[in-house]
C-alpha cells in the first residue's frame, strides 16, 4: 500500500516478512520474531528446567554428597543441551518456543542443524553480558532481523512459524519439480489449487489446469495430475 506522496504505506513500512529463494528455486517468506516474544519463549523453557531440576534434586537427595555431584552435572547438561537437543530433533522449536509460536531456522530458512544449534546456545554467555541479556538484546533491537550475537555466529534466524507443523492436505501424485523458479504467490496458489481440486469436477480442474499449459506442457488431466506433483514438490516432498 503506496501513500499519496507514493512512499509505502504504515502497514509495509512496519511489515518484517523476508523473502529468501532457496536453491531449488523456492521462495520462503520467513518473519523474524522481536524480542518480547523470544524472551516470553525463554521464562517458559527456563520454568521447565528448573522443574525438572527440582524433581531431579530431590530423587537425588537420598544419595548425599554423591547426588550433589550427579546433580550439578545432570545441571550441566540441561542447561546446554536442553535447547539443542529440542532445536534438532523437535524442528526448531523448544516447548517453550512452540508454545509461543516460535522456530529457529538457518538464515536461508532450512531447518537448523546441529552445528549452528550449538553455537548460538553456547553464545547465550556473550548475550548475557553484561546483565539480563544486555548485548543480545541491544543487538536484536538495532537488527533488522532481530538477531542477537549468536544467531548472527552461527547464521541462524527465530521465526514466526505458528503453523511449522501443519501440512496441506493434497491429492495423490508424483512430486515433481517446477520447470522454472515460481514466486512466492505463485507457490501458493498452485498449492491452494491442488488442496481444493478433489471438491472441482474433473471438467473445472482441467479447465483451470488449461491456463497454466504454459508452466505444466500438458493440458487436460496430464495437466491436472502434474500441477499437483508440483504442488506436493512445494509443500517439501522430493
């Protein structure tokens, strides 16, 4: 939306959306997430810990100074590898971040991995610094994707992904492909195409499938059946 002088509008102006192509030629529209949510993720994955410490410690009151060293090393490794372990196996998300809405990705929106998981937990120290988050959070405010020291390390980005786990619901075909790289509106419509075709009569899909002749080579139900393997290759099927 474009104001009469012809700038953009409050609602782009204010709109943090960034569009990253992925190699396969795929749009990826991700919106990085500001710091009160991240730090409303964070309060609920540190309750959890110390919860779990809690019970912890006291199954292991019994055993003295022993359970005192098992404790502080069962410690040890919640505090550093509980966020890892959740951003790798549980697609980005801690339970605190999923709560929220929230998932860490690499910055060119492929899930993140081990390596990247690591680094930018490990420079939770630095962020601290020197209280309460102090560099972290004055580096995600003056960011324009809110990154905060370790993300920008280890090349990572938090998203607003409410929707991460919820797939389409398409029809059965082979995926496949796009000829050519499609846009972002592009994608979606071809997905939104294929998730309402099994309510169209076979003549209403094949005439819709028609004008896309130009992307499909086909026309009729071949047309049909290779704009949906398309669309199963866009919601992440190979």
């Amino acid at each position: 939306m474009s104001g009469p002088s012809g700038q953009a509008g409050p609602a782009l102006m204010l709109d943090t959306a960034q569009s990253v192509a992925t190699p396969e030629g795929v749009d990826l529209s991700l919106v990085p997430a500001g710091a009160v949510p991240r730090a409303t993720a964070f309060l609920i994955d540190l309750l959890l810990r110390l919860v779990l410490l809690g019970a912890i410690a006291t199954a292991l009151a019994a055993l003295g100074s022993f359970g005192m060293g098992l404790l502080l090393l069962i410690a040890f490794l919640v505090e550093w590898f509980y966020p890892v372990a959740f951003e790798v196996l549980g697609q980005g998300a801690t339970p605190g971040k999923r709560s929220v809405g929230l998932r860490v990705v690499e910055s060119d929106g492929r899930p993140v991995g081990f390596a990247a998981s690591v680094i930018r937990n490990l420079l939770r120290t630095a962020d601290f610094l020197p209280f309460l988050f102090g560099f972290g959070l004055l580096f995600m405010l003056f960011h324009p994707r809110f990154q905060r020291l370790g993300d920008l390390a280890a090349g990572t980005l938090v998203i607003w992904a409410p929707d991460a786990l919820a797939s389409p619901t398409l029809p059965a075909a082979a995926p496949q492909a796009p000829p050519h790289k499609l846009r972002l509106a592009e994608q979606k419509a071809l997905i939104a195409f294929a998730e309402r075709s099994t309510r169209l009569s076979p003549a209403r899909q094949e005439e819709l499938a028609d004008i896309l002749e130009p992307l499909t080579q086909a026309r009729g139900a071949a047309g049909v059946e290779r704009l949906r393997g398309i669309a199963r290759w866009l919601a992440g099927e190979r």
